[in-house]
C-alpha cells in the first residue's frame, strides 16, 4: 500500500474526450480541466493532438494520442506513420490498439512486430535518432480485453514483458465491454514492474477509480473525471484527511 494525497490521485488519471463528433470546443474545456486539475494527460484521437499541444502548451498535462482506434484494424505501417504523425504534432503518450484478427489467428509474430515497431518510435520520441538528444514518448498497447480469452491475455502480456512498452491497457471503452478488476489484477500479476497498467473502460465513480488502483492499475483512463475527483474532494473534506492508503 502507498499513501495518495488528493495531487496524487488526480494525476493517475487520463482525462478522455474520444467522441467522433468532439469539436474544437470540446478541446478546449477538455485541456482546460485538465489543467486546472493536474491530470496526467489528455486522451483524444489523433487528428485532436496538435491543438491540444497548443493548448496545454506550457502545463505539465501530457497530450494522448490514440492510434488505429478503437478497432485495431490498420496495418504496422499505417500504424507507425500515425504514431510518427501524432508525436510530430505534439503527442507525448501513445495508445494503440493490438491487431485483434492476428491475436485470434496466433500470429503471434506479428503482433510482436507491431508492439516492437511502435515502442521503439515511441522511445526515439522527438528529436530522437541521430538528430540529437531524444524526448521519449509513453506507449500504451491497448489489449481489448473483452475480444480475448484469458491464454490470449497472457499470451499478449507474454510478449509485453519481451517488449517492455511503458503501460498495457485493458480497453477503448468502444468494445462490448471495458475495464474489469480480474483483468487488471491478471495483467498486473504478468508483467514486469516496469511496464504499467492502465485500466480504462465505464471507469465512472470514486469507488470504480480507488478499486482499480488499488488492484494495481497506475493510471485510470475515464471521461467521468471531474466527477470522479470531486467525489475525491468532498470525502477528503468530510473525513478531515489529506491521503488515503491503498
């Protein structure tokens, strides 16, 4: 167990606007917030990124780029050209969604390749290769759980561990299903310690966010955010406390 303060908490969590039909003013009170409350990124599709850059431009609130959302269904090299897209235009965190008709085919190998080809463009970053000195980029590798059996959960969690991307997320939230306790807890237990979990999917209330922490997910993808930290808030007060354990 480890002691949050309230800064703490607010910064586990990736504040998420990936709706279709998001306009540039949904933008702006998107990175607005997050700002204002000190979250740890921004999640929004990858056409958002360069105005959220310029947005939170200035704060220590990351921008989230999703790539081949939220089906997967892209090629490696339209999924590199993306990803090196998003980070030109300001990305620093990555969220790519795994090839699910090659998990369900066992080609195992080319699923490898892509979390491969992805991470390492995330860690050259910007200004990375023999331009000078790199700015990684965080790379979340979305698994989609509620597609996959249990030994193709460990079977990607196998390969995660090889590849060492810096999170593994359990979903879109555009799937059947989201985020379930087991999933973080079985994904938590099947990494190394050094690559992350990310539980994102009907995340919705303080009870939802303080459970999935505490089953070891260090951050909380959720478009629920504000009300989720205010329900934070309010307890803090009531109880007269500054952290919670968990």
């Amino acid at each position: 167990m480890r002691s949050y303060t309230l800064d703490d908490l607010a910064r586990l969590i990736d504040h998420t606007n990936l709706h279709a039909d998001a306009s540039a003013d949904d933008m702006r009170l998107l990175c607005n917030e997050a700002r204002a409350q000190g979250f740890a990124m921004v999640a929004v599709n990858q056409v958002q990124a360069h105005l959220c850059h310029e947005l939170l431009e200035g704060s220590n609130v990351h921008v989230g780029a999703a790539i081949s959302f939220p089906l997967g269904q892209t090629s490696i090299f339209s999924k590199v050209q993306d990803t090196r897209d998003a980070i030109e235009c300001g990305a620093d965190e990555i969220d790519y969604v795994v090839n699910l008709t090659e998990v369900k085919n066992q080609n195992w190998d080319y699923v490898r390749e892509e979390m491969e080809c992805i991470v390492a463009l995330c860690r050259e970053g910007r200004g990375g290769g023999t331009t000078g000195a790199s700015d990684p980029v965080i790379s979340k590798v979305i698994f989609e759980n509620c597609y996959l059996t249990e030994d193709e959960k460990l079977a990607l969690c196998k390969i995660a561990s090889e590849v060492r991307p810096d999170f593994i997320k359990t979903s879109t939230g555009f799937g059947t299903g989201g985020a379930t306790l087991d999933d973080v807890r079985l994904m938590r237990a099947n990494v190394p310690a050094e690559v992350k979990v990310k539980a994102a999917g009907g995340i919705r209330t303080a009870d939802d966010f303080l459970a999935y922490v505490r089953a070891g997910a260090e951050r909380i993808g959720t478009s629920a955010s504000i009300a989720i930290i205010e329900e934070l808030q309010r307890r803090f007060r009531a109880d007269g406390i500054e952290t919670i354990e968990l």
